[in-house]
C-alpha cells in the first residue's frame, strides 16, 4: 500500500510538471502568433498611412483642377457671349 500512494504522489507530481510545462510552451507559441500578428497589422498601418496620403494628395490635386476650370468657365462664357466677328475678305 505504501508503495502505491508513493507511486501515485511521484505521479501526481510528474503530472503537474507536465502541465506546468505545456503550459510554458503555449505561452511561447502564443507570444510567438501575437508577434507576428502584430507585425502584420504594423505593415498594413504603414500601407493605409501611405494610401490616405495618396488620397489626400489627390484630393489637393482635384481642388486645384476644379478650380482652374472655374476660371475657365467664366472667360469661356464671356467669348460665348461676345458679338461675332465678320469674316476679313
């Protein structure tokens, strides 16, 4: 009988270190999975900065157009509306 509850303390032993290990080695792999998601959220953060620059640059860009083609709109009305020229000859 003394044998046995031995054998079942080195078990229960041998059982918790066996736990504790696994245990050990999924933090490992989880802080492994957690780095590289991180590294790929970084990367798509760093692509998302870049594409809102582009559309800001953009943006500015559009304005600009628009606005010389206000400008155009007027002068193009104003010979629209100007008198005709006869033909020289």
């Amino acid at each position: 009988m003394f044998m046995n509850k031995q054998h079942l303390m080195t078990a229960r032993t041998l059982g918790l270190a066996l736990v504790a290990t696994l245990g050990l080695a999924s933090c490992a792999t989880y802080k492994e999975e957690f780095a590289g998601i991180n590294s790929r959220l970084d990367s798509l953060d760093s692509k998302v900065q870049g594409a809102a620059q582009s559309a800001e640059s953009a943006n500015q860009s559009a304005q600009q157009a628009n606005q010389r083609l206000d400008q155009m709109e007027g002068r193009i009305q104003r010979l629209e509306s100007a008198p005709r020229r006869s033909p020289r000859g």
